[in-house]
C-alpha cells in the first residue's frame, strides 16, 4: 500500500469512528435503560477482554499453542482465585512467564 493509500485508510477509519460514536450518542435514553441494555453494557467488555486475552495466549497465527504464556496466565488466575492484589497478580504472571521461558531454554 503506498503512502497515500495509508492515510487514506486512517483517515476513512477515523471517520468510521467518529459516526459510530456519533450514533451512539444519538441513542435514546429509553433505550439505555433497559435492563437487557444494560446487562449486555456490564457484559461485553469483559466478554471482549476475555477473548482477546485467549487469542494472545493460546494462538500462534491459526494454530493452538500451549507455553510460557499460558503457565503465565494460570498462575495469575491462581492469584486472582486467592483475592491478591492487582500488582501481586501480574507479578506472579510476569514471574511464571519468564521462569517456565528460562526453563524451556
């Protein structure tokens, strides 16, 4: 893609952007008040984070994959099952992580 092309791009996305935000704002209150609205408004960040972390984590372009990420990951979910600390939680990440990596060689 050539220079230009590429600000082409960001520019049509900032636009996009802009509208979707623009017709979110434009949504009547009656709407949002639903109960299912806003269930699914608590729901669906962590239901996208979720996803994108599983994504990282478990794949390798389109193949599955199990390694020091995934130890990493279990052992903050150990953390987070014990209550720590948000800092103790990534710690414990971070520390799985690279122990496991400098293990595998």
């Amino acid at each position: 893609m050539s220079g230009t092309g590429v600000w082409v791009a960001v520019g049509l996305t900032a636009a996009g952007c802009y509208l979707v935000k623009l017709l979110g704002l434009s949504v009547p209150a009656t709407v949002l008040e639903r109960p299912v609205v806003r269930r699914l408004a608590a729901l669906l960040p962590v239901a996208l984070l979720a996803a994108l972390t599983a994504q990282q984590t478990f794949s390798d372009g389109s193949a599955l994959l199990l390694d020091a990420r995934a130890a990493g990951l279990g052992a903050a979910a150990v953390a987070l099952l014990l209550r720590a600390p948000f800092l103790v939680v990534i710690a414990a990440a971070v520390l799985v992580t690279a122990g496991v990596r400098a293990l595998a060689g």
